[in-house]
C-alpha cells in the first residue's frame, strides 16, 4: 500500500508504438496510478446505436498487464458531435438565452432527458465491461461539473424543483418577497430562470430578486448532481463497492459540494493555483476538500507538473515546487497525488500545457527528473499517511449559500468577496500553524475549541444555538462583518444585526458604512496594533460586549470595530470592520493563544505545519518550507524524518531547504 501516483493518461490520442515508452517513462518514475478514459465518449459511442469499446478495451487491458492501478472514467465530460446535431436541446443556452450549438467540453444541459439517459447509459456499459477488472480502483464519473444552463427544459425542471421545496406558490412567492415590484406569482408557469432576458441587469450577480436568483444557483447545483447520480446508480448495478468520485475544482462557486458531498465516496479535486504564492489559499483549499466526507482523505486528482495552458500567462513551477505542493496536498489529507496529464496532447487547446513527459517523449527533462524522484519517495515512505486524519480543534465554517447570498447581494457593497474574507481568516490560521477543519455550517461543532464563521452572510436551522453551544462551554466563536443577515430564503431578520447571532456577541448594529478601496479608517487595538480597515465598516453598539478594538477616524471615531462577548464559560468575538491581513492576524492570535492551539512556528513565516494523525494512533509533523530559501528553527518535538531517516531530537536546530520538506513520525 502506498499513495497513488500518476494521472490522467488519454493514450487513445497517440499511435499504440508510442504506448510502450509511455509505460517505460511510467516505470522510472514509479507511476502506478492512471485516470484513464475521460473524454472517451465520441469514440465509444461512435453513433446512435453503436458503442465501440476496441480502444478503451486496450488501454485499460494494457494498463492492467502493466500492472497499474486504474481510475476509470465514464467518459462523459464532453458530448459526442453526433448527439449535439441529433439532439439540438442537449447543447446548453447561455445566460444570455443563445441556445449554443456544438463545440468544446462540459456542454451538455442537465435537464436533458436525452442527456441524462445516454450519459448514464454510457456510465452503465463502461461499468457493466470493466468492473471485476481488479486494476480499477476507483471510478471518475464525468468532469469537473459546472457552468449553468437556462434553457426551457432547466426552465421546467426549475418549476419541478421549487414546487419540491415550496410545496404551494404561496409558500413561493414569502419567500422570495414577491409583493416587492409586483412579482406575485399565480400559478408555477409564470416563473422563468432568472437571467439576462429575465431578472438580471448586469451579470449573473446582479438581480433584481435574490431569492430566485439563490433558488435557480441551488436549483442548477442540484441538476448537475443528479447526472452525477444517474451515472453513479448505473455503475452500481454491475459494481456495488469500488468507490465512485468526481473531480472537483475546490473553492468553485457555482457547485455547493457540500451538497454533493455525501453522494461521493471520496472527494477529489484539481489543484491548480493562479501562482506560486498560493500555498495559504491551496492549504484552505486541501482543508474544505477534507471537509467535505468529514475529516475522510481526498485525492489530489489533478494538478500540473509544470505550467497550465488556459490563462492568459502561464508561469512555470519552479524547480521544487511540484514536490512541495504534493507534499502539502498529503499533509492535508490527501491520500493520492495525480496529475494532468501524463503525456502532452499534440494538438488542440492543452497542446501546451505541462505533462510528465513532453512531446518528444524524453527523461532527461527538470520536471520529469523531479516527477521521477517524487515517484520513488513516495515509494520509500509508502502507505503510512493512508488514512491518517487530521486532529483540529479549530474550524472555519464555509458555506455556499452564504457566498452566493452575498454576491448577488445589492448593498452594502459588490466589493466584499466571501472568498477573500474566509482567505483572510483562514491565512491567519495558517501563520499561525493552526491545524484547521473547514466545514459546513451543519458540521458537528461539538469538537472544536474555535469556530471562526466569516461573512457569516446566511444563518440557516439552530446554527446560532450550536455556536452558542461552542461558547458555551468554553470556546471561542469569531464572526465578521455582514453575519447573521438573511434567513435561509435571503430574506433580512426583523430583528437587530446580526439576527440570531446577536446574543452570542453581544452586540447591535444600527448602520453600517461601505467605501472604495482607497478609503481606510484605522482600527486602533487595546494593547495592539492601528491597522487598516476597509470596504465595510460596521457601527458595533455594544450591548454587553467588551470593545476589544474602536474605528479612528469619521464620526464614529472611538466608537466600536472589534467585540468580545463572554457568554457561558467562552467568547463570542465580533470583527465589524473588513481589517486588513494584520487586524485579522492579531484577532485570531488573541483566540487561538487563548487555547493555545498555534502550531510549533507561529513566528516563522512560509513555514507550514499540518499534523496527520495515522490509523494506530501515530502523529506525523508535515515541515513545508514555501519560503525560496532555507530555514533553521529549533525541533520542537523529536521523530523520524520519513523522508531521509534521520532521527530528530528535541531541541536540536533542524534546517530546511528552500522548499524543503520534512516528514516527522513522532
Ligand atoms: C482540468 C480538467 C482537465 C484539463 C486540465 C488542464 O480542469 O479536468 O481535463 O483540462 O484542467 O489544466
């Protein structure tokens, strides 16, 4: 048992001569995992009545002959050109109304009844042949799902699915406010998607009725999964156990995984950052995927080995990069590190993007020598991360409504972003080396010391009475600005802000001041630093409270920015201001020193810490060096490093590459 270790293999685009070396090259750089099959379903399918498995049938034989472990895909991630010409209404229309015609990938509409029954018919042959096969160890079932659709078929099962949650129009038109502009609907068929020709004014987010809009971005989550689950149901008619998974793209807006979650067997998900000083953003990224089955491992699907090809600028790892960031995904949680792709396609729009080997099929290139080297030390370490969880006393809620609620919000400002508040306070766990679940808002909170929730725009259930169950019995609730806002319908609480979260703060908010970006108005902090606050600034009234940090400037100088509540034998904390990186650093210190829950070098900057806590019980330290440079700090705990089997003892100075990484069984 070790962590698997390849990727996405498409050798249908290059002559079967070629196949040999490919699996030679796989040899040296102990690949022994490949995704096989995801964009097969032309040449499966190669018409109506046909289905051809020749080619498929010899990839996956050969792969397993070569005794590789096989992730196999259904091959749905793109239509066939004869289906899109047959079947017109399977392309998708776009926001606009333009009904598309065929062209690219992840183009099928969801609502298709035409789509729904080909896509799990091809899940059902593609199963029903290869199941048994014990080189497949997992099932790929179409492509990182997402976009919308806003044709008539969506438009109908939209009316299907809000007659599911509203049961009558009356129920419907509360919860979207309907009174409001003249809105109140009759009968089901009067309600159209809202888009362009509809409710929309400026773009997807800028609506004039929220609650549609909500309704149609959860709708159309929903749609997309259930062909996830047609296809799931049909390769479980011929194989019951091996695990079935999509790729997921991480903090991707328009899918709520949470959603999706609890109908994957495993999470996994492609990781490709916008640069290389993503390692805060990708570690919360590793810690929502974990959150997703609870705590369970994911797999790192995808990744490059070197440079992506669709943005506009596409930088190159630098040389131990690749290493380092694989590293990180195990730390994490991850339990196989995959990339795309594993041999360059010659043409079409990935004819540049990076691969384990390149178009001239060499060995002797940096990324294959360091793809190659990663090979065999994961090899040497073999499976002892498998498994292992990571033990948090710290959670960050994320929550899909609350960014869609928030984005498609009019006022108080479009410049607050959910992402980059919940990237703000969760870099700040992350200096601090906080070992940190990211979890949804129906997450079980009855472990955790600190729950910081921010931008906490929705509060949905007994969310507030769990929180306040957290102080309660001695931990520490942070929120921020724009929290405890709107019911689960987005419609505001006839009660002071923030709604239900207000007793747990202990505090009130009459007004509130949104500005550009170029605005700032200090927040001064007893016994810390003056930072900068922008963007929203909340006029926190105390109400019971203690002012832990007061705005500088305006007319509400010296006036509250910054609570702390005792409520039971623990703290509610309330941040009103949009502080920058310090603010929320010195915030989140005070909390996590409170409980001492900081990692071993909360002072060493681009040092990560992450623990994983093994089946038996053994702790491993993940030492990640993202720093250029080398780093010395003192050990604080002694172990074996698994990496070059050299023992550590406390107190004894440990150095660390530029980008190095250490592996520390404790
Ligand atoms: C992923 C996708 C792959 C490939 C890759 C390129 O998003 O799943 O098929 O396109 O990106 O970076």
């Amino acid at each position: 048992m070790k962590v698997p270790y390849g990727g996405d293999y498409n050798p249908e685009q290059w002559p079967e001569q070629v196949w040999k070396q490919d699996y030679e090259l796989f040899d040296a750089a102990r690949i022994d995992t490949v995704t096989l099959g995801v964009f097969t379903w032309a040449q499966t399918q190669p018409a109506p009545d046909m289905y051809d498995f020749t080619t498929l049938d010899r990839i996956v034989e050969r792969a397993a002959a070569e005794g590789r472990q096989i992730c196999l895909a259904t091959g749905t991630g793109a239509l066939p050109p004869w289906l899109a010409k047959a079947h017109p209404e399977v392309n998708r229309t776009d926001f606009e109304g333009r009904r598309h015609r065929y062209g690219q990938r992840h183009n099928a509409c969801p609502s298709s009844p035409v789509f729904r029954r080909l896509s799990a018919e091809m899940a059902r042959r593609v199963a029903a042949r290869y199941a048994g096969n014990p080189a497949v160890i997992a099932w790929h079932v179409g492509n990182e799902y997402g976009g919308a659709c806003y044709c008539d078929l969506c438009a109908a099962a939209f009316r299907g699915w809000l007659r599911a949650r509203y049961s009558t129009v009356e129920r419907l038109n509360a919860a979207w406010n309907t009174t409001f502009w003249s809105h109140t609907f009759t009968d089901w068929d009067e309600i159209e998607p809202p888009s362009a020709l509809t409710e929309h004014w400026r773009g997807p987010d800028h609506t004039a009725f929220q609650g549609i809009t909500l309704d149609y971005l959860r709708f159309m989550s929903d749609a997309m999964l259930t062909n996830f689950r047609d296809e799931k149901r049909a390769i479980r008619e011929s194989d019951p156990h091996t695990p079935v998974t999509t790729n997921f793209m991480g903090m991707y807006r328009p899918i709520d995984y949470h959603r999706w979650a609890p109908h994957l067997d495993f999470a996994s998900w492609d990781n490709y950052p916008p640069d290389d000083t993503s390692q805060a953003r990708m570690a919360l990224t590793h810690d929502l995927m974990r959150g997703l089955k609870d705590g369970q491992p994911f797999w790192l699907m995808e990744q490059t080995p070197s440079y992506t090809a669709s943005r506009d600028v596409n930088p190159l790892k630098r040389p131990g990069l690749m290493r380092l960031w694989s590293w990180q995904a195990v730390a994490h949680g991850a339990d196989a590190v995959l990339f795309f792709q594993m041999r360059a396609s010659r043409g079409a729009s990935e004819k540049y993007h990076g691969a384990v080997i390149g178009h001239s099929g060499r060995s002797d290139t940096r990324v294959f020598r360091e793809v190659a080297e990663l090979g065999a030390e994961l090899e040497r370490v073999g499976g002892v991360t498998l498994g292992a969880r990571t033990p948090a006393r710290v959670a960050l809620l994320f929550d899909w409504d609350s960014w869609w609620a928030l984005e498609i919000s009019d006022g108080p400002s479009r410049l607050v972003r959910y992402q980059q508040v919940v990237l703000t306070y969760h870099r700040a766990l992350w200096d601090a080396g906080a070992d940190v679940d990211v979890v949804p808002v129906t997450a079980d909170l009855s472990r955790y010391d600190v729950v910081i929730a921010p931008a906490l725009h929705m509060v949905k259930g007994d969310l507030a009475e769990r929180l306040e169950q957290v102080a309660s019995r001695g931990g520490s609730v942070v929120t921020t600005f724009l929290s405890g806002r709107v019911d689960e319908d987005d419609n505001a609480f006839l009660a002071d802000v923030p709604g239900p979260l207000g007793p747990l703060m202990g505090i009130r908010i009459d007004e509130w001041d949104a500005r550009g970006p170029e605005f700032v108005n200090p927040v001064c902090f007893d016994n810390g630093p003056i930072v900068d606050a922008r963007l929203l600034l909340e006029l926190v009234i105390p109400q019971g409270a203690d002012v832990v940090g007061t705005y500088g400037e305006d007319f509400y100088a010296g006036t509250a920015a910054v609570t702390r509540n005792v409520f039971g034998a623990g703290y509610g904390w309330y941040v009103g201001a949009g502080l920058d990186q310090t603010g929320v650093c010195w915030v989140v210190r005070q909390v996590l020193d409170w409980h001492n829950l900081s990692g071993p070098y909360p002072d060493v900057p681009d040092l990560e810490t992450a623990v994983r806590v093994t089946r038996d019980g053994t702790h491993l330290l993940f030492l990640l060096n993202h720093n250029p440079e080398p780093v010395e700090v003192v050990a604080r705990a002694g172990g074996l490093d698994l990496l070059t089997g050299a023992r550590v003892h406390i107190g004894q100075v440990i150095r660390l590459d530029a980008r190095g990484v250490m592996v520390l069984r404790q």
